[in-house]
C-alpha cells in the first residue's frame, strides 16, 4: 500500500487508517458534523471558500457514478470553531444533477450544508469511508491556500459518504484540521 500523493487510499473501515480514540469519535460520528461541532464550540462558522465547476479530483467519479474525471459543481468550505479552522468541506456533485434533486445546493453560500442535508427526510446518507491524505493531495493543498501556510504536518484524516436525494448523489469529503485537537473539552 503505497502514498499517493494525488489521490487518497479510501477504507470502509475506521481502522484501515489507524485514528487515535479521538479521533476515531470525529471520523466515525454519523451524525450530523456541524451539529457536533456547534457542540464543541462557542462560536461556529461557515467560511465558502468557493462553488464553482471543476474537474472532479481523481478518486472522486467514480463514487457518483461519472464514467471517468469530468466537469461537477464543487463547493469548498471551511468549518470555523472559536476563529479556527477545523475542517475543509469539500462536496461535489454531477452538473446534470438538477434543482428538484438538489433545490438547495446553489443558494448555501456560507450556510451549513450538513444542516441542509440532516433537516430533509428525503436524503439518505451512503457508508462511511476513510482516509490519511498527504501533503500532495488537492484538498491538503486546498488547505494550506486557505489558510495561507505552506504545510501541515500530516496526514491529515479524512472521511467521506455520498448522500442521496430523489435519482440524484453527492459526495461530501470532510478533512480535519490538526486545530480539531483544540475541541477536547466535552460537548457544551
């Protein structure tokens, strides 16, 4: 099992990536992320980083059913707690998926998509999967840019599920920030 740079190494299983107890409680919660998250700080945040059509990263079409890399709509957010950040959300979603599967998805600006997405009875979240990604990887760099550093110290965990709503499927990336050690304190 090799580190590729470029694309991540997905297990279905917590322990393909070996999280510390801590961290394992992050990675495997299927709640709600954001609720959780409100619950470990004293202020929370949604920071847009962008939602824009791109090329969809390399380990990404097939998990939405693409028959190779093409055009999606992507949409890149940092989850702020207490002013720092603590996760890259990273979603993207076929550009033929349409408005009646997905009416909420164009106009979230800097609004919580996990709120969006645990409110509306019709969504069904897929399995949980997860990953340790490198300093190469597109969304570790996404990071760095983000926050204006060179480098994290990784890997960095990461975990990932599609959601369904109607015939259409999104894929939800979160990758945790070194700072989610900081919300050790217990829920609020």
């Amino acid at each position: 099992m090799g580190r590729s740079l470029t694309s991540a190494n997905w297990y279905a299983h917590a322990n393909g990536v070996h999280p510390s107890p801590y961290m394992r409680d992050w990675l495997t919660d299927r709640s709600s992320l954001t609720t959780k998250l409100i619950a470990h700080s004293d202020q929370f945040r949604v920071q847009r980083l962008h939602q824009r059509h791109a090329l969809c990263l390399a380990d990404e079409y097939a998990a939405i059913g693409l028959p190779r890399r093409l055009q999606v709509q992507e949409r890149d957010v940092l989850l702020r707690c207490d002013g720092r950040p603590t996760v890259l959300g990273h979603t993207v979603l076929s550009l033929t998926a349409t408005t009646s599967e997905w009416p909420f998805f164009g106009t979230l600006g800097e609004r919580s998509l996990g709120t969006t997405l645990f409110g509306d009875p019709l969504v069904a979240r897929g399995q949980l999967h997860f990953a340790r990604l490198y300093q190469g990887h597109p969304l570790v760099q996404r990071m760095c840019e983000a926050v204006g550093v060179s480098q994290f110290p990784t890997p960095l965990f990461a975990r990932r599920s599609t959601f369904r709503r109607k015939s259409g499927v999104m894929l939800v990336t979160e990758v945790f920030f070194p700072e989610i050690d900081a919300l050790r304190t217990t829920a609020r």
